[in-house]
C-alpha cells in the first residue's frame, strides 16, 4: 500500500537515487549525472523546507521504500508568500502507477491547508506524461519559455504552469 507523508531527514538518501533516477530521464534541469547531491545535504534540505509552514518535502513510500518526492518550496516574502514552486518526479520503476496522482492530489490538499493559493511548475514540453499528469491535475500552461533548455543538441521549450487553489 502506498503511504504519502512529509520526508524526514533520514529518507534523504532514498529521496536522492530518486532524484538521481529522474535527471537520467533526461527531462529534468540538470542532465545525467551533471549534478551529485549528498545524502547530507539533502537531509539538511528537507530540515529547512519543513520549517517553513508552507514548503515540505513529500514521499510516495510502499513499506520503507521511497518511490516519489515532490518538493515544495515557498518564499518568504509577503507579496509571494501565497504561492509555492514545485518539483516532482516518480522512480521510472513505478511510474504509470498513479502514484504521481495520489501525490499530487495530497499536495494540494496539503496546500490548501495552509493557506496556499498558487502552486507553480515548469515543464518540458516534449515530457509528455508528466505535462499529462499536470494537466490532469488542473494545472494550466502560463507562458511558453521557448528554446529555454539545451538537450541533446538542440533546444526545446519549456512550459510554466500552475494551479490555483481555494
């Protein structure tokens, strides 16, 4: 059974292969293996956002095994405290499983809990599934940031969306 709750800092170093599995995808900001995170550092991470009332690190576990993170991280100042950036992404082992849904739909709820009204994205456009799941989850394409990354010798574009809540 899948359990969604906020990470602790002992979940970090299963949160990182996680992270790790979504840049060799190749559809995240970082390209594979351009970037290394510590366990440590992670877990110092997760410590920060989860003290801030509006930003947390959330896993998608089944028994003791992380299968998705979705951060969201939230600013301080007051004319953008209303509003939280997010980053997401399922283990490709477990994808298609609906699990990015269960999470999405936990973050907003979440969200809205404290008092949240606006959580934003980007996307690459060519990511088909996630720009699926995103729209499914009533996110809403904001603007087009064209030829804004340089993937495999070629720029593509990438899509801010966001959803607003209450």
């Amino acid at each position: 059974m899948i359990k969604i709750r906020k990470a602790e800092s002992h979940n970090a170093e299963q949160i990182v292969k996680v992270i790790q599995n979504a840049e060799d995808s190749g559809y995240m900001l970082f390209n594979p293996g351009e970037r290394q995170i510590s366990a440590e550092s992670f877990a110092k991470f997760i410590d920060v956002l989860n003290a801030n009332e509006k930003s947390s690190v959330f896993i998608a576990c089944e028994e003791d095994q992380v299968l998705a993170y979705l951060i969201v991280q939230n600013e301080n100042p007051q004319r953008v405290s209303h509003r939280a950036y997010i980053v997401a992404s399922v283990h490709s082992d477990n994808r298609g499983k609906g699990i990015g849904k269960a999470l999405f739909s936990h973050v907003i709820t979440w969200a809205k809990s404290v008092n949240l009204h606006r959580l934003e994205l980007t996307v690459i456009a060519e990511n088909v599934s996630a720009f699926t799941l995103y729209q499914k989850m009533g996110f809403e394409i904001e603007g087009v940031k064209r030829d804004s990354l340089f993937i495999h010798d070629g720029y593509v574009d990438e899509y801010y969306m966001a959803k607003l809540l209450q």
